[in-house]
C-alpha cells in the first residue's frame, strides 16, 4: 500500500496552532503485510518502532481496537525536509494512519483519521491540512478535532525560503512566553480573521497587514539565522509578507507576482548560498491512498 503525504507550513503568521496550509512537495511511503517489523529507506536510527510512521499505524489499529502488527515500510521518495516546519512528521503521522487504515480495512472517516493522526501529533494544525489538504483551521474541543477549509485565491505566488540548518520544535517552542498581555492577545484574533480572508481574496494590502504575529514569530525569529537578512530581502523585493513556516527553520513568502521566486532566488543565491529557494502550490486534495 503506498500513501503519499503532502508537506505543509502551519500557523501562517497569527494563525498560532491552528492555520495550516498544504503544499504539492510530498512523501510517498509504502506498508506491506510482513511477520516482522521492517522500515527501510531511512537514516538508520529512524528504522525501529519508534519511527512516527509505525507509531502512527499502531495507534490507528489500537483506536480500532485491534492488537499491534509488525509490518515492512519503505520510504520511496521524501521531498520533505526533516525539522525545517514543512510537515514532515505530520505527513509521517498521517501515512501511518492511513496505511492502518487501508491494509485492515478499519473504514475509518477522514474526521475519525484526523483524530488519531492528532492524537500522535498534539496539534491539528499541520495533520488537518495534510490529510485534507488545502487551507485549514483547526481546534482541539475536549479531544474532538474541529477543523474548517477555506479558498486561496490562485492569484497568489507561494516560494519557500529552507535553511541548511534544522530547528526542532521543542526549542521552538520553549522560547514562548507563558503569558501574553491583552493587546497581543487581541492583535493576534483580529489579524487571523483578516488573514483568511486576504488569502481567499488574493488582497496583497490585507496580507500584508494580516501576516504579522505577536505570540510566536518576535520569540522565534532569533533562532533563525538569517531571518532579519532574508524578510529584508523578500520585501524588497516584492513580497506581500514572509511569516515563519510551522516552528522555523523555513520562511515562507507570499507575494502577488510569479516573477518573485526567480528574483528571491537569486537575491538569496547570494546572501545565503547553502538555503534552498523553493516555488510551493497549495496540495488542494490532501493525502492519497495511491495503491
């Protein structure tokens, strides 16, 4: 059976948690019945039960009831990179589910595969869009999964900036304040709601206000070296907004022109030669059970 996962950026600015948006980058990863657990195709120390995939299966037979079954994994082709905030264990969470899924024939709805997928995650901001695909909003309501779709106007030119360097989401995370005054608080809901809707429109001027972020990007911003340097660089040259991707160490620009990703890439050719420069597509369909 093989699953393909697209990759996707969440929080999207003031989105903290709960934005996400899917990308056409994915992984494909194959399960097949075997009397032994048995994962190739990855850096070794990922090849034992700890590995997401197979912990991720195991949960979607337990959630059905059913005992844990070894079974052989193989990753073909992984376009999404390890700890840079694109969904890679989220796209490894949900290919495990739906490998669970398919091969035991459990007929597990996608609202019934979000939740065990969420359970393994934490958070439904980057499982929701890689399984569903598309924009997403999601929220945890006493361990229900709700989540919303919403429209991205195709006027919009996506281009993700990836660092050489990895940034785990433990230490994303552990510079967040545990309080945050009011005036953030209420900064951040109002430029969420006109986030989406700049989204669906295509309006560069909204995004560009709706973009900014006081709960997590001034906390994280200086785990990334380089953030200063590339935003710099992105809005000068004409993007409409640069927001980090999940927890960093990725960026993702936004902007109104399909010219953008060739003039970004060059700028930072330059100022940053080992970062990738990289056009993305919102993934509309989600993730597939291709055979």
């Amino acid at each position: 059976m093989r699953i393909r996962v697209p990759a996707s950026s969440a929080n999207l600015g003031p989105g903290f948690d709960c934005f996400g948006l899917a990308w056409q980058l994915y992984n494909e990863i194959e399960f097949a019945p075997s009397p032994v657990l048995s994962i190739t195709g990855c850096p070794e120390k990922y090849q034992n039960s700890e590995n997401l995939a197979y912990r991720a299966y195991t949960a979607a037979l337990a959630a059905a009831g059913l005992p844990p079954e070894p079974v052989a994994i193989r990753f073909l082709d992984t376009q999404i990179p390890v700890c840079r905030g694109l969904g890679s264990s989220s796209a490894l969470i949900v290919a495990g589910v739906l490998a669970a899924d398919a091969l035991h024939g459990l007929g597990f709805s996608r609202e019934q595969a979000l939740a065990v997928a969420t359970a393994q995650e934490g958070h439904p901001d980057n499982a929701a869009p890689a399984l569903l695909g598309g924009l997403t909003a999601s929220s945890l309501e006493e361990g229900q999964v709700l989540t919303a779709s919403y429209a991205v106007s195709e006027k919009l030119h996506f281009t993700v900036l990836i660092p050489d360097f990895e940034l785990s989401t433990e230490l994303a995370r552990s510079v967040l304040p545990a309080q945050l005054p009011r005036a953030d608080a209420i900064f951040n809901v109002s430029r969420a709601a006109l986030l989406l809707k700049a989204l669906e429109r295509g309006d560069l001027s909204l995004l560009s206000a709706a973009l900014q972020d006081r709960i997590h990007e001034p906390y994280r911003a200086p785990l990334i070296p380089g953030y200063a340097r590339a935003r710099e660089l992105a809005l000068g040259l004409g993007a409409a907004g640069l927001c980090i991707s999940g927890a960093g160490s990725t960026l993702l620009c936004i902007a109104g022109s399909e010219d953008f990703a060739p003039a970004i890439a060059r700028a930072m050719a330059g100022a940053f030669p080992a970062w990738r420069v990289l056009p993305v597509e919102p993934e509309r369909a989600g993730a597939a059970v291709l055979d």
